[in-house]
C-alpha cells in the first residue's frame, strides 16, 4: 500500500504532535489493486497502518514550504506585531497626544477642540478601520491652525512609526469616494518620499466655524511627517461639507488599501529598491 499525501503538506513522526485537535489531519490511503481483489491482505494491512497512524500526522500550514527533499521551512507573519504608532507633541501653541492602530476596529476617540477637525478624523477611523485616539488642547481662541496643523503632523508621525520598516504592505492605495453630489478621488503611495498634489474647489471659506483652508494644510503636514505621495482631486462637489468628508473618507479607504498585507509578498519590502524609507 501506498502513502499519497500532498505536496503542500509534510509527514512528522512525532507522537506528540497529535495531542494538538488542529493538527488532526488524517492520512490519506490510496488502495491498490491486489487489495482490491483479496480482502485479507487489505485487512492486515489496514491494521498495520492503522497501528503506524497512531504515531504519525500529516501536518499541513500556510506558513510552511515543503522543499523537494521533503524539509519544511516557516515564515512569521508580519501580523504578528501590532502596528501601532503614539506621539506626544508639545510646544508653546499645543499639546497634543495621538495613537493609531493601523490594525484596529475603526474606533474612533477624538478631542481636539476643533469639531468639525473631530468629525473628519472619526471618517478616518470609520473608514480606514484604524483606531484613531487624538487628544489635543491648543491656542484656538485665536484660531484653529497651530492645533490642526500640529495633530496632523502627529498623526503622520505616528503612522510613520506603526509601518515601521514597511514589509508586506501592499504600499499604493487608491479610491474614489462619493457623498451625494460630491466626488473626490485619492490616490497615494507609501513612497517615502513626501510630496502632496491638492486640487479642491471648496466653495465656502468655512465650514462651521472651521476654516476650509486649513483642509489642504493638514494633509500637506501628515504628508510631510508621514512619508507619503499623495494625490487629491475633486470630480464633482457643490457642498463645502460634502466635498471635504468626501476627501477624507477616500483618503482613509486609500490608506487602509496601502497598509493592509499582501500575502504574496510574505513579508518582503515593495520596492526594487528592497527598502522604503524617509531618506
């Protein structure tokens, strides 16, 4: 009788591994022909190999490469580490706390005295399912620009620290996000190298008591602090509010899309370069 067993998998002699109910894949006996014609063979043989069963187990893993000659090697997955960036920021203007999950549940906890500042970053948390906690105490009884421009560089600096050295990433991102009659388009690339293309028509100089020129200036800081391409246009858009919750909700499906895995990669750099960094 023969032992058929895939070429994904490996056989271990190790009795102890089959005290683990995950590793309880069965072999797999394929019968041949004189079994099939004289039963008393087949039945010896099935209690010989019955008795080898109790002491082997095929042992099949995603994470395992079953080499020619039959070794196995592992790769870690780069999940394995929580991806996870706090900054504390504090000069004369601010003080300002952030923490980014790139792995989390899209949970949103922000106070930055700002309101509609708040409601933009909970859009990034919602929609990027990142966990985005922003406190930040600022100078806005004179305006509101030190605080958005310093949160902003906070959250760019802690999502430069959650990637880290950038392995597995799928790197790009790109989305086009409607809200009734606004559409933006976000495309962006975990280069490095911070550049930002903006092109917004906000009709109204405020939205609230929100200044609608500080939404360019807070991307231009994460940008900067972040490493990141990014690009933002505008397809169509009448409404202040819309245009800009458009270009925070694309922006945050682009970054999910950018910073999620890539399996295929198994954990290697996406760059010919082999490397991905701020220099």
């Amino acid at each position: 009788m023969e032992l058929s067993v895939p070429h994904t998998c490996f056989v271990n002699r190790n009795p102890s591994f089959s005290s683990s109910p995950l590793l309880k894949s069965r072999l797999l006996l394929v019968p041949t022909s004189n079994q099939i014609k004289n039963p008393l063979v087949s039945f010896t043989q099935r209690n010989r190999f019955n008795s080898m069963e109790s002491q082997r187990t095929t042992i099949c893993s995603a994470s395992s490469l079953v080499k020619d000659h039959g070794s196995a090697t592992t790769t870690d997955s780069p999940m394995d580490t929580d991806r996870i960036g706090s900054v504390k920021r504090v000069t004369n203007e601010t003080n300002v706390a952030v923490k980014l999950n790139l792995d989390g549940v899209g949970s949103p906890d922000s106070s930055t005295g700002i309101p509609f500042l708040d409601h933009m970053l909970d859009q990034l948390a919602s929609h990027g399912l990142f966990d985005v906690h922003v406190k930040a105490v600022g100078d806005t009884h004179i305006d509101d620009h030190h605080t958005n421009e310093d949160v902003a560089l906070a959250i760019g600096t802690a999502l430069l620290n959650a990637l880290g050295d950038r392995k597995g990433i799928n790197r790009f991102g790109d989305f086009t996000a409607p809200l009734d009659e606004a559409l933006v388009h976000v495309s962006l690339d975990l280069s490095g190298r911070p550049h930002l293309s903006y092109d917004l028509q906000i009709p109204t100089e405020r939205v609230g008591t929100y200044d609608t020129q500080l939404v360019e200036h807070f991307f231009q800081s994460l940008v900067n602090t972040s490493g990141m391409t990014l690009h933002i246009r505008q397809l169509a858009g009448k409404n202040s509010h819309h245009i800009i919750e458009a270009t925070f909700k694309a922006f945050a499906r682009a970054l999910r899309q950018a910073t999620e895995y890539d399996p295929r990669r198994r954990g290697t750099v996406p760059s010919s370069k082999g490397v991905l960094s701020r220099s």
